[in-house]
C-alpha cells in the first residue's frame, strides 16, 4: 500500500524559493500510470492543484503557477519534490502530496519575514 510523506521547512522568507520533499513508500514512482501531484490549501481556501509528474517523469504544472513552479523526481530516493520561487505571503498554505486517493498529511509552510 502506497504511503505518502511530505517533508520541508515550515518556514520561507518572502522571495527565496520554496522546496518540499515527498517520500513515497510501498512502491515505486516509476509504477505505470501512477500520477505524483502535489496540491495546497491557503487558509480559509479551498484546494489548489499545483501539478503532478507522472510515471513518464513528463511534468505538468498549473498555467498559473508555470513561472514559479517546478516538479522533479528522484528515483534512487523514490522522491519527488517541489520547488517554488519568489514565494510570497500569498503562499503560505498547507502542501499535500498525492497520488490519486492516497495523501499525505500535509504540511504547513508560512512565508512570512
């Protein structure tokens, strides 16, 4: 049964970037058809998916996160991670990564001085 564990600091300065790691267990990321997204909820908001990268290693990100936003893989580790630049307080939310029902238990990060 695949488990989901995200990792990362909880907080970032205004303009540094932004990285969260998520550690996969009971399978492989390169499992076929298996999507690895990542998704965060802003306070009193509701859930935004930020982007996924599949078992083909091929990434999709949100068009309104593209310039920012990147999603790697590393298969020795069976990790993927998500970096984020130029963060900003409208940033600040509970990051979850998922791969379809199964989630992680989120963490919080803060952008904040």
């Amino acid at each position: 049964q695949v488990q989901l564990q995200e990792s990362g600091p909880g907080l970032v300065k205004p303009s540094q970037t932004l990285s969260l790691t998520c550690t996969v267990s009971g399978g492989p990321i390169t499992t076929n058809y298996y999507y690895w997204t990542w998704i965060r909820q802003p306070p009193g908001k509701g859930l935004e998916w930020i982007g996924h990268i599949p078992y083909t290693g091929v990434t999709h990100i949100n068009p309104s996160l593209r310039s920012r936003a990147s999603i790697s893989r590393d298969t020795a580790k069976n990790q993927f991670t998500l970096q984020l630049s130029s963060v900003s307080p409208e940033d600040t939310a509970v990051y979850y990564c998922t791969m379809g029902s199964v989630w992680g238990q989120g963490t919080q990060v803060t952008v904040s001085s």
